[in-house]
C-alpha cells in the first residue's frame, strides 16, 4: 500500500472503529471500510488521485494538494453526517 494510504488508513481505523466499520485491505492501492459484509466505502490510490467512492458516486481528491490528515477528515465528515442521518431516522 502507498505511504499515502497508509497515513489515511491509520487515521481512518480508530474513527470507523467506532461505527462498527472495519479495514479491508483491497491490493496494494485500495482499501474499503466495511460492516457486516457490506462495503460502505472505497478509498483507492490513482497515483496522482485518491478516489473515494460511497453510496454509488466517486470524488477525485488531487493527492499533492490534499494532505492525508486531510483526506481523513473528510471520510470522518462522512461517517458523522451518515450516523446523524440514521439517528434522525431512528427517532
């Protein structure tokens, strides 16, 4: 895996732990989050991009301009509007 996806990958484990969500490594430039069997997201190394793909669309993030804590932040964005979201559901 790229040092890229590595830095994202250690900052993402512990927050996506916290939904029940678990790393899978997918070959040497991807890796998904997944629950229960399901994948819920895709982040892949494109070499000068990282694509994130959730619920069914890809965004293109430009890795020289967009720092892996960064990236990560994002994906943690993610995980709390889609458990907001679930909650207010459930209510």
């Amino acid at each position: 895996m790229s040092e890229y996806l590595d830095q994202v990958k250690s900052m993402v484990k512990p927050e996506a732990a916290k939904y029940g969500l678990k790393i899978l490594p997918r070959g040497k430039s991807s890796f998904s989050l997944i629950k229960g069997g399901q994948i819920y997201m895709t982040i892949r190394d494109t070499g000068d991009n990282i694509e994130i793909s959730f619920a069914g669309k890809k965004y293109m993030y430009d890795k020289y301009y967009t720092k892996p804590e960064h990236l990560a932040q994002v994906v943690f964005n993610v995980l709390e509007a889609q458990h907001r979201e679930v909650k207010k559901e459930e209510d």
